[in-house]
C-alpha cells in the first residue's frame, strides 16, 4: 500500500505560476501586426452584386414613365446618362469580384448585332459628306442616336445580370408591380385628382385615362404590356406542378390564393387600359396576352383542338361581353374609326412616297418631321403637324432606309423566334418568355397604327420584357 503522506509534491518552476511583470516604462509597447486582407475574387459576391443590380433596374423602370411618359429631351438624356452610369459602374465591379465571369453576348449577338448596325447607318447620316449630310436634321439625329444607343445597353444590362432563374422571376414581377403601381394612379388622377396630367391641366385627352403619359394610346401600350404579363405569371401559377398529397387529384395548382391576387392587379391594370378609350391599344393587347396564353397551354400539355376551341369561345363572349357593357359607345367609335382611318391612310400614302424618294438611305433618325414638309400635299389636312407618321415600320423606312430601317424589325423577329423557342425548350420557369412573345406581338400589332413604341418609356419596358425573356442561367455555375 502506497502511503500518501509521505509522498513530496514535484517542484514547480516559479516562472510558471508567477503572473507576468507589467511594463514599468511609458515608451514601451506591444507590437500590433496588422494583415491586409484584399478583396476576393468571388462569384458570390458577383452574385450578391446582380441581386441589387436587379432591384436598381426594377425602380429605375417604374421612374422613367413619371416625366411625360420620358418623351422630352431632357428625360431621356437623363435616363441614358443612368443607364449608361449603371453599366460603367456594373462591368466594373464584376471585373473586380469576378474576372472570369463569362459574358452573354454569345447568346444574344443576333439580337444585338442588327440593331448595332442600324445604331451606325444613324452615325453615318450625320457625317458632312461633300459638305452635306444625309440627315436632314444632323443635329435631331445625332440627340437621337444616344437614346437608341441607350436601349442596346439596357438590353445587355440585363441580360447580364439575370443569370439567375429565381432573380429574372423577380425581375418581371417588380416590373408588373411596378405597372400597377401607375395604373393606380392613371384610375386617380381621372377620377379623384380631376383628370389631370401630374397636378397639371391636360390639354388633350380629356375624359381618358393617361397615367403619366400625354398621349393616350402610349398610355395604352404600357397598360397592356402590364395585362400581358400579369396574364403569364396567373396562367404560369395555375398550370405549375402541384405538391403531391393523397386527397389532390389534380397534377397542377389550379386557381390558387396566389393567382387569385395576381388576377386582381390584372384587372386593375386592364381597367386601366380601357378608361384610356384606346381602341388599337385594346386589340393589340388581347392579341398579346392570347398569344401568351396560348404558348403556356401548349407548354404544359393542353392540345392544339382544345386550344383553338377555347380561344374561339373566349372570342365569342368577350364580344358578347363588350356589346353589352360598351354597346352603344362600341358602336360609335366603330363609325369614327372608320372616318379616321380615310386620313390614316392618306398619311400612309403620302408617308410611302417619301420613302421611295429616298428609300436606301433615308433622310436621317428623328427627322420625319422636317423632311415630310416636302412631301405633304393638300389631300391630308395642312392645320396639323404631322410629326410622325403613326406606324412605326414607315418611320423607320423614312428615317433610315428600308435596308437600315429594317434591321431593328429583324433584331425583334428574330428575339420572338429565340423567346417562343426558349418556353418549350425550358423545364422550369418560362414565363418571362412566355411574357415576352405576347408582349413582342402586343408591340409589333400596336406600331402598325401608332408609334407607342416610339415612346422611350414604353421602348425601355419592352426591351426590359425581351431581355428576361431570352435571360439564360450560366449551366456552369448560376448566378
């Protein structure tokens, strides 16, 4: 047996125990190492990076409109001075964080290459040659050509930053809200602020909702490519897989709470629409947003008999619908239409023979107005300004040729094939391309008899719709 008390405790070293002396000098100090910890190159942070990129775009989106529908000078440069801000300072924070991120423009260079060409026939008309320039108003084409320029930029703004599935979805719905939000306000200043056009007096359209517009029909446009959205993210709901469970028999959603909220705003954006009284406006839209109907139900599996059938039916008593509640004033502007388009036509008319007077090089971007002088005979009233021909195919025919002219056509047609292609090709979320082939037909219906597009409010939405429409994810890695 071991006994205890006679074991002696092991020596201590008294360095150990004892506490450490303190510094009695005041000029003695610890020495603090200081490490410079650089900034990585991250793909989470370029991620992080798109995701406020995409709230900017969205709010910047909702702006434009608020200036007259951005069609003065000054609120268009200002949009182009932010967008081409946003992109400066966009590519280079993606170059800091993420260098080898890979770009889009692969994708979408058929897209974007015609409208480049176009955007340079522009720069060739302002330039002297033999002491004159092809524009006939150098100085209204070269404030025009940063406005088209701008477009293009947003275009790859966007296509660059919706890398991401979830953020593209994101993205168009900010956009609807954001049409809802104006829509709103369009049913209040007609109804509640006194029909006014921002707290200010109108002095055209009186009776007719415009929103922040001062034109009705590009009021219209906006309103409808609102409808069209909001038409795919109800449809996108109801037909989206649903969860399974024992007591559902159906494979889909149905008409859920989701799509039952989502229908509201778009009655509130269509109730819009209609108090514009625009009736191209009204026809294009219905196009558009039956369009994207019809490509969501063929997506997910309804048969083409099934389809035709229910679109005449729809056809039927939205007819039925608009005898009954607009019959007598249907009716009405039925009739005016009928006298207004004797001088629509003769606008075309006249319009047509100016472009065949110079149609391979035009007579230079934004200089309709001027040039029509020479052309304008006593057939159509002389007691208007005909600034704009009211079909935006002959306003670029007459300003850029039909060869230039045309490129900006074929970079949509061309869009519409990618986007109509991209919903059936996709397994997941289409409807952003979905949106875009009813929003592309609203638009391309719409300039035959009008020039909303010719708005840059409504040209911004409309790039913004085609650009998340044709929005890829990186296979490699998303984000």
């Amino acid at each position: 047996m071991i006994d205890f008390s006679h074991v002696k405790p092991a020596a201590v070293d008294p360095s150990r125990t004892q506490k450490p002396q303190q510094r009695q000098s005041l000029f003695e100090f610890e020495v603090i190492e200081i490490y410079e910890r650089k900034l990585r190159e991250s793909p989470k942070a370029a991620s992080r990076l798109n995701d406020v990129m995409a709230k900017v775009i969205a709010v910047l989106l909702f702006l434009m409109p608020i200036p007259f529908g951005a069609n003065r000078p000054l609120a268009w440069l200002a949009a182009i001075f932010l967008i081409g801000a946003l992109t400066a300072i966009y590519f280079a924070m993606v170059a800091r964080l993420d260098p080898n991120r890979p770009t889009q423009f692969r994708n979408y260079r058929w897209v974007v290459l015609p409208g480049l060409a176009a955007i340079i026939w522009s720069v060739i008309q302002i330039i002297p040659i033999g002491g004159a320039t092809l524009s006939e108003t150098a100085s209204a084409t070269a404030l025009a050509i940063p406005r088209m320029v701008s477009y293009g930029i947003l275009f790859v703004l966007i296509s660059e930053v919706c890398t991401n599935r979830v953020r593209t979805e994101k993205l168009v719905t900010w956009v609807f809200y954001g049409i809802v939000a104006h829509a709103v306000w369009a049913l209040l200043s007609l109804s509640v602020f006194g029909d006014t056009l921002l707290f200010q007096a109108k002095t055209t359209y009186e009776g007719f909702a415009t929103g922040t517009f001062i034109n009705r029909n590009s009021f219209a446009t906006y309103m409808g490519m609102g409808v069209v959205i909001g038409a795919a993210m109800v449809l996108f709901e109801m037909r989206s897989p649903a969860r399974r469970s024992p007591n559902r028999k159906s494979r889909v959603k149905g008409f859920t709470t989701d799509a039952a909220y989502m229908t509201i705003l778009v009655f509130v954006v269509f109730a819009a629409l209609l108090a514009s009284g625009s009736r191209l406006g009204l026809a294009s839209t219905i196009a558009g947003a039956w369009t994207t109907i019809v490509v969501i139900l063929l997506k997910t599996g309804i048969s083409r008999i099934r389809v035709i059938v229910g679109s005449a039916a729809a056809a039927v008593a939205g007819g039925a619908v608009l005898a009954v509640m607009f019959g007598q004033s249907l009716l009405q502007r039925l009739v005016f239409l009928f006298v207004d388009s004797e001088t629509r036509i003769e606008l075309y008319r006249q319009s047509l023979a100016m472009i065949a007077d110079r149609w391979a090089t035009g007579f230079g971007l934004d200089s309709y107005e001027i040039a029509f002088h020479g052309f304008h005979l006593p057939t159509l009233s002389t007691s208007l300004i005909w600034d704009k021909p009211h079909n935006t195919y002959l306003t670029l025919w007459s300003e850029l040729g039909v060869i230039a002219g045309s490129l900006p056509m074929l970079a949509v047609l061309i869009a519409f094939v990618m986007v109509a292609r991209s919903v059936f090709i996709r397994e997941r979320s289409y409807f952003p391309a979905a949106a875009a082939t009813g929003v592309i037909v609203l638009g391309a219906m719409h300039s035959l008899g009008d020039f909303s597009l010719e708005i840059a409010a409504n040209t911004y939405v409309f790039v913004a719709i085609v650009a998340l429409g044709l929005a890829r994810r990186s296979r490699a890695r998303e984000y």
